[in-house]
C-alpha cells in the first residue's frame, strides 16, 4: 500500500481536541492500509510496511516467516527517496532480490533468507554492532554500500566459556562476515568485532583474494577473545594468501584450562599480512607463519604447550615488539 502526499492524507489538524496533536493520523492509499500518526511516520522515514499487505506485515511482526515478502522490499526499494526502514520483525526472501538503497534496520529486524535464494544489498546498511539482522541458509551478498560489517550481524552471539572451552559455535558467523566485508569492495572492506568471548568450533579462514583490501578488527587483545575446546584440532584463524594487504587487529586467543595441545591460535600462511595488537596463550602453538611479506608487531604469546611462535619457510617477515 502506497502513502500519497501527507497533506492530502492528514485527518485531523493539529491541535485537535477529539484526538490531540500528539496522534496527528495519515490514512494510507490501498485496501491493505493501516493507518497510523505523524509522530510514527516520521520515526519510520519511508518504511517497507508502507508497501506491505496486511499478511505480509503480521507474518514480519509475528516472525512466523511463511509469507515471502522479497516483492514488498524490492517495491520500497524502488520508489524511496532516502533509504528504506526496516522496524522490528523477520522479513522472509524467497525469491532472489536486489536491494540498492540504503536501508535502516530497527533493532529486532532480521532477514531471513530461504535455501537456495539470493538478497543482494548494494546499499549501505544500518544497524547497531550487536543486532542479528541476517540469516537463514541462503545467500546475503552485494556491496552492502562498503559500510563496516559487523560480526553480530551475521549470527554470532561471543557466549564462550573461556575455561571450560564451550559455548555456540561462531566460526561459520564469522567466516559469513568475512565473505560480506568483501563483496563487491575494491578496497577498504572492514569487518568489526566488539568485546566479548567468541567460541570457535568452525576454523575460521579468510580466503586468498586479490583485489580487495581487507581489515579485521577486534576491540583489543584482551576484549575480543577467540576460545576454543580442549579437543580442537586445526587453526582457529587462518589469514591465507592475499593480493592486497590485509590487517589484523586487536584479538585474543585463549585456550580452556589443561591448553588445546593441538590447536593454532593464528595461522598465516598467505602473504601482505599485518597483524597486531594480539595476546595468545592456552594453544599448542600461538603463532604460526609461514608465508611472506608478513609483519606481526605488539603480541604476547605466553603458557602456550610447544611453541609461541612458530616459523617455517617463507620470507620477508618481521616480527617485534613483542
């Protein structure tokens, strides 16, 4: 359902005594219209539920994602003048679609992409740095307006137990978060991490990528820490080989109490990588280079089973201040 022209719409005047100033209503255009008041309008700027059926809208709020409401947002899309505002509920694509304004999540709003399907997002995005706004097992790509992605954003939750080495796994979130901080960015792609324990079941690995500078950056080497289980058997992150430079920043890695003998905290075996601001301890090895043109400064490794850092080929490396 369209809004026309507020002041064409506008049912009672301000100041009016039979509904106050405050409730200032505008009835919409269209037989699925639900009426509402100034103050909200405005809150919502141009919002996808002014072009939404009733079901549509109360499948969203309900969040029962059976009505495929891809349509409604591509129509939005089309006739906004400065983004598109999403408020809270789950919004089901089911049908490949496009998005190319800049969109405004309300916190609560969450995508929800069907098996299969595509949503790609060309404009910027909004939302806080903890809001869940993606999910689903399709497919969430495009440029995203080349704003920083948040990991949250992608489904992590940072509940690790660092000492018992549990807690959901937020590998795979991260590894999403990766693929959007980079989509369609020929440079400047970065992905932030806020404070907090990031339990790690799935190895999280940044691909080879020749074209697109790329930064991970955590909120401090004592604020956003990696953990893993006592039985963890590969890398929790691995920074491969890379055509551009890429930055790593501000982690910790932590091991559960008794170490993860077999584990790596960081793995790099690309090249162009810098890494800094890192503490590591509990592995079975906290460091691992074996690319080039690797720089690794401001690091602590300590109480680590083999090794702190460990070396093997590659060239060009330089490691201080640690």
């Amino acid at each position: 359902a369209a809004w026309l022209n507020d002041v064409n719409n506008l049912t009672y005047g301000i100041g009016s005594t039979s509904r106050g100033s405050a409730l200032l209503e505008f009835v919409p255009a269209g037989a699925n219209a639900v009426a509402t008041n100034a103050r909200a309008k405005m809150r919502e700027r141009d919002s996808v539920f002014d072009r939404m059926s009733a079901a549509g809208v109360a499948d969203v709020i309900a969040r029962t994602a059976t009505v495929d409401v891809a349509t409604d947002c591509s129509e939005a899309d089309a006739v906004a003048t400065t983004g598109v505002y999403y408020p809270a509920g789950l919004y089901y694509i089911n049908t490949n679609t496009t998005l190319s304004n800049p969109i405004t999540m309300a916190p609560g709003a969450t995508f929800s992409v069907a098996v299969g399907k595509t949503l790609t997002i060309n404009g910027a995005v909004y939302a806080g740095e903890r809001q869940h706004i993606f999910t689903g097992s399709g497919t969430v790509a495009g440029t995203l307006g080349k704003v920083k992605v948040w990991v949250h954003w992608y489904g992590a939750v940072a509940d690790g137990n660092q000492a018992a080495g549990t807690g959901t796994d937020d590998g795979a979130a991260f590894n999403r978060a990766i693929i959007g901080a980079t989509n369609g960015s020929t440079k400047g792609g970065v992905l932030g991490v806020v404070s907090g324990y990031y339990f790690v079941s799935t190895p999280i690995v940044v691909a080879a990528n020749a074209t697109t500078v790329l930064t991970i950056e955590g909120a401090g080497k004592f604020n956003s820490m990696f953990v893993c289980a006592s039985g963890f058997a590969s890398s929790i992150v691995t920074l491969s080989s890379y055509g551009n430079p890429m930055n790593f920043k501000g982690f910790g890695f932590v091991g559960p109490t008794g170490f993860a003998i077999n584990a790596k905290g960081l793995d790099i075996p690309g090249n162009g990588i810098f890494a800094s601001d890192l503490w590591i301890s509990g592995m079975g090895v906290g460091i691992n280079l074996t690319g080039s043109d690797i720089q690794v400064w401001d690091w602590v490794c300590e109480i680590n089973y083999y090794y702190g850092v460990q070396v093997f080929g590659g060239t060009a490396m330089k490691i201080y201040d640690g």
